[in-house]
C-alpha cells in the first residue's frame, strides 16, 4: 500500500510540475507578447477598453475618429478593446490588457477604493440619463409605486441610483418588488411581466423603438432628486498617463472632434460605425435611435468631455449613502482634465 | 476495518493533498502573472472572505443550494424517466432522441429571457435551467446501460414466461444504475453552475451567482472569489453525495454480489428449493 501511495504521489508531483512549467511558459508567452505591441505603420497603437461585452452605439465617436482619419491625423491608430464582462475595463487597463477605458464614473470610484490607481481623464456623457421605464403610452407616476414590479441591474449605478427612486416613491425596498436581471428587462416590460424597467435612457429607447416602433414612456432620475452626473468617462492608469501624456492628449483631441462631427452628423456617423461593424446586431434603426438618443446626455459642443469636481463628490455621496463604498477620495483622486488640454 | 479505515485515511489525505495543489497552483498562478489582488485574490484571502461575511453568505449559499438541489433533482428523473421511454420504444426514441440533443446544442443563455417572460422571475425559471443541463447526461447514460443489457438474461427472462415488468424491475433496472450514477456525477458538478446561470438570467430572491454580479460590479474581486469557493463547494458535495449513494446501490461493483435484480429472479419454490422463477407452476 505505501508502494501504491508513493506512485501516487509520484504522479501528483510530476503533475504538479507540468502545471508550473505552463504556467510560467504562459506567463513569459504573455508579456512577451505585449512588448511587442504598440507601434504599426508609423502609428501609435492606442487600445481602448470598452465597458460592455459587445460593442454597441456609444462607441460611434470613436469609429468616427478611425473612419475620418481624425486619429490617423493624430499619428494614432485607436482600436477597441471588447471586454470578457461588464466590469472588468478597469482591471483589463490595470492589467495592461489596454491603455484607455471606457467606464461607468462609480467604476472609478470603486477602482480606486480597490486600491487600482485609475483616473477618468475626460466625461463621455454630461449628464445622467439613467432613469425608469414604462411601456410606450403608459405613465409613470414616482409617487404610485408601491407594490410595481421595477426591474433592475445589478450593476453599482443601479444600486446607487435605487435609493432616489425608494425614496421619491416613499417606499422601501420590501414594498416594490425588484427582479433582477443580468443583460435586459426591457423584454420583460414589454410581455407585461414587471411594471418598470431601469435603464439609461438611449438604451431602453432604441431597444423599444426598434420592438414597437413606438417610444418608451421615461422619467429620468434626476427629474426626482438623483444627482446629475455623467454616467461614462474615459479613464487611464496613472502610470500609464505619465508616461504617454502626449498620446492622451492626441486621443482626446482627436475623439472631441469625433463627438463634434458625430452629433452634428448623426446618421453618417453611425453608416461609420456600421461600416466598422458590419455584422452588429440591431442593425441602422436601432444604433440610429440609440445614437440620437445619446446625443442629449453629451451636453453643448463648448463643454464635450470636460468634467467638474462636483460630478465626483455627487456620485461618492450617493454610493456611500448606500453603504457600497468603504473608501473614498478627494475629487481631484478621481479625475483630472489635464489631457484636455492642448 | 483496519484496512478500511487505512484506505480511508490515504484517501482523506490523497484529497487534502490535491486541495493542497489546487491552491498552490493559484498562487503560482498570481505570482507568475504579478496579479494584484483586484484581478485575482489569493485562495487564503478569498477563504477568509467567506469567514468574514458568512452573515452574508450564509443566506445566499443556501437559496442557492436549493435550486441547485431541487433543479438536479427534478433534471435527474426527468432524465432517467425519458431514458427508460426512450429505450422501451424505437419509435419513442426516434422521435424524441433528435430533439434532446437539439435542445443541449441550444445556449441556454440565448433563450434565457424568453424563458424568463414564460415562467417568471421564481424558482421556476432556474428550476427549469438547471433540469434542463442535469437530465441530458442522465438520459444518454441510462439509455446507454439499457442497450447493453445482456440479451441472453433477456431472452432467457422471456423464454422463462416472465412479464415484461418483471423483467424491467428484476433485469434491467439494475443494470441502469450503473450508468446512472454515472449520469449523475456528470450532472452534480453542471448543475451548480445551472443554478448560477439561473440566477442571472432574472430574479427574485438574491443567491451566491446575483452576488457574485453585485460583487464584480464594485471590483469586490475576494467577494466573488469567496462566493466562487463556496459554490464549488455545493458542487463537489453534490457530487460526493452522489458518489455515496451510488456506492450504497451498487455493492457488486465492488465485490463479488449478485445483482439484487437477478437474485430476486430466483424464488422459493413450495418445498423451499430455489428455484427460477420462470420455472413456478402458476397457482
């Protein structure tokens, strides 16, 4: 018997080795093969991260940028990053998987309380556009949804942003009933199956557009005491920032004037990106209606990508009042406009 | 029982050991790719996670549990009762055979909202996820063991006068179990991760998978390791349990007894002889 426990262990430890060897051959394989990326046809090479596990309408500035040679003019060539889920952007750039992400703002915020030395470098939206659902021609009435169905994410800015919608409806949790899902509840609003569906708005518009060709009933979360704050912003890791500041600048420069010609060229801007994207699902009328109902959440052509202090203290408040958040900063930790600049 | 309690103690050890391994390859693996703890926590980190917020845990593990269990359960004889149909009917298994390899080439996830829209936000829905990946493997391999049933045993059964339920529960019902408990396994480690998907696809009541989502989102990354352990855990159990209880109904597979099915073939007869039972004059 101890002959047979030996072989084993034998077996055990020559398995043990096999494993080690791997993964040490994959882990040089790895960063050897990120040293090599970077720099194609006198270009820079500039990876950027996007925040969904598909790529969608919101990346239609940056198709631009590429289809309008306004990156190449830069001597940047930008490419998107799909991430494996929808919150891992900031560990993909902390990691090196990429150089620029595309984050929801509270992304930030937990990043850095994770310890992830992550910056938002510029806003992509002004404005929260997060808010609740109905199905088109139905009202909303904050102050009647005691006992409603309200679908919900389970994403940070959900949970951030439920408690305004608890509150404004003098209700507590335990008196609306909160399905959660994983990547839709505009379908089950529109089967009848919950009352109210959470979502930020260019979304759920395009999605009940493009199902009922009507549009959906809203009522934004600011119109009831959410903060007004930007739900996206580009982000960078410091480190990587201090030593590329010039590519940042050229990369925001270039994408400002991406968003310029996107929302004054709407239905262009999107044959880009359809063009870049010729298999999406979806197809024109939805990226068209998600694009234009995007457009609103940008704020004025005076203000494209800067961000404010106060964006950053309004979205710590609201996740600490939630208690989701154990660590918090100044603003100025969180965002800098920097490579806004020149 | 000395040399049972010896092979269990190298047994016990054995697993020890590759719990040992498993967990120093997690390390290695953090200290080859210089993971920081927000991409990847260690296995000592992420254990003392879940000693830490078991008050969170807890409840979680244990809705969790439930679908898991309820879901497999119901997948298992769903899937043994097909398998059984299936093998009583050519025309039955034609006819359903195709549609059952269909319907595990379909991404569950895919078809994860309609069914939700059909069965609600409950347990009904990750019930039905869960039956849906537990009873494929069950019906494959039950099918399986009642194809290679012996033919002889068989004949001779019916050459014997014995009815064709006596011959299912005394000849070919032991001979699934076998495959069954094999099927089982398969399904016991797929069904936790069934219950996962379920949790994702819409719901109700909070389990260890929506927790694992909400975790992911704040970058809570021992969070979601210290749930990911937790559902191994019901994982492996399941499977152990099953290994249990397939030990327990398979005795001959481990030492030369008949299987109860072909002793019970033979009875009594009036003057206590043992006897075929085909061979009984009828009363």
């Amino acid at each position: 018997m101890v002959r047979f426990a030996s072989r084993r262990l034998t077996l055990a430890l020559a398995a043990a080795t096999a494993l080690t060897a791997t993964v040490v051959t994959a882990a040089w394989a790895s960063s050897a093969s990120h040293a090599s990326a970077s720099r194609s046809k006198g270009l820079t090479t500039v990876r950027v991260v996007f925040d969904w596990p598909g790529i969608d309408f919101e990346a239609v500035p940056l198709t631009v940028g590429t289809a309008r040679g306004l990156y190449k003019k830069a001597g940047l060539d930008v490419r998107i990053v799909i991430p494996p889920s929808t919150s891992t952007t900031v560990q993909m750039i902390a990691a090196g998987k990429g150089d620029i992400g595309f984050d929801t703002t509270t992304d930030v915020v937990f990043g850095q309380a994770a310890g992830i030395d992550v910056r938002s470098i510029a806003n992509y939206s002004q404005d929260n556009n997060w808010g609740l659902v109905a199905k088109p021609g139905a009202k909303i009435d904050i102050k009647k949804i005691k006992g409603k169905s309200i679908g919900i994410f389970t994403d940070s800015w959900t949970k951030a942003m439920m408690p305004y919608v608890l509150k404004a409806g003098g209700v507590t949790a335990s008196q609306v009933k909160q399905p959660i899902f994983s990547s839709d509840d505009i379908a089950p609003l529109l089967a009848g199956k919950i009352d109210l569906a959470t979502n930020t708005l260019n979304y759920a518009i395009a999605q009940v557009q493009s199902a009922t060709g009507k549009r959906p009933s809203v009522l934004l979360a600011t119109k009831f005491g959410a903060p007004n704050v930007p739900v996206w912003v580009y982000t960078g890791m410091n480190s990587w920032l201090k030593g590329h500041g010039a590519q940042a600048r050229a990369f925001l420069s270039a994408t400002r004037k991406a968003f310029a010609w996107s929302i004054a060229h709407p239905s262009a801007a999107v044959k880009d990106y359809l063009e870049a994207y010729p298999k999406i699902g979806g197809g024109l009328k939805y990226s068209l209606d998600g694009w234009k109902a995007t457009i609103p959440a940008l704020g004025a052509q005076s203000s494209l990508l800067t961000q404010r202090a106060s964006q950053w203290k309004q979205v710590v408040h609201a996740l600490k009042a939630v208690g989701v958040l154990s660590k918090s900063f100044a603003p100025s930790k969180y965002f800098t406009n920097a490579y806004l600049k020149g | 029982m000395n040399a049972f309690l010896r092979k269990t103690a190298v047994r016990l050890v054995m697993a020890a050991l590759a719990v040992g391994l498993i967990f120093g390859v997690w390390n290695l693996v953090i200290f080859a790719f210089d993971l920081k703890s927000y991409a990847l926590p260690t296995p000592q980190d992420s254990v003392a996670t879940i000693y830490d917020r078991w008050s969170t845990y807890q409840p979680l593990l244990l809705q969790t549990i439930k679908e898991t269990v309820d879901g497999f359960l119901i997948g298992a004889a769903i899937g043994f009762a097909l398998g059984v149909a299936m093998s009583a009917s050519k025309i039955v298994q034609r006819l359903i055979y195709p549609a059952l390899i269909t319907s595990q080439a379909v991404p569950v996830v895919a078809v994860a909202a309609p069914l939700a829209i059909l069965l609600g936000f409950g347990l009904v829905t990750k019930l039905v996820i869960v039956a849906w990946w537990v009873f494929f493997p069950v019906v494959v391999n039950v099918l399986d063991g009642l194809a290679r049933v012996d033919r002889d045993l068989l004949n001779l059964a019916r050459v014997m006068g014995a009815k064709r339920t006596r011959t299912f529960l005394a000849i070919q019902l032991p001979a699934t179990l076998s495959p069954l408990f094999s099927g089982l396994k398969i399904g016991a480690t797929y069904a936790v991760t069934a219950a996962v998907i379920g949790e994702w696809v819409a719901s109700l009541q909070y389990g260890l998978g929506t927790y694992l989502n909400t975790a992911a989102a704040s970058l809570d990354t021992r969070g979601v390791m210290g749930a990911t352990i937790l559902l191994t855990m019901i994982g492996i159990t399941l499977f152990l349990i099953v290994t249990a209880i397939g030990v327990v109904a398979t005795p001959w597979e481990r030492r030369s007894t008949a299987r109860r099915g072909i002793r019970s073939l033979f009875v009594n007869d009036r003057k206590g002889a043992r006897r075929w039972f085909g061979s009984l004059p009828a009363d």
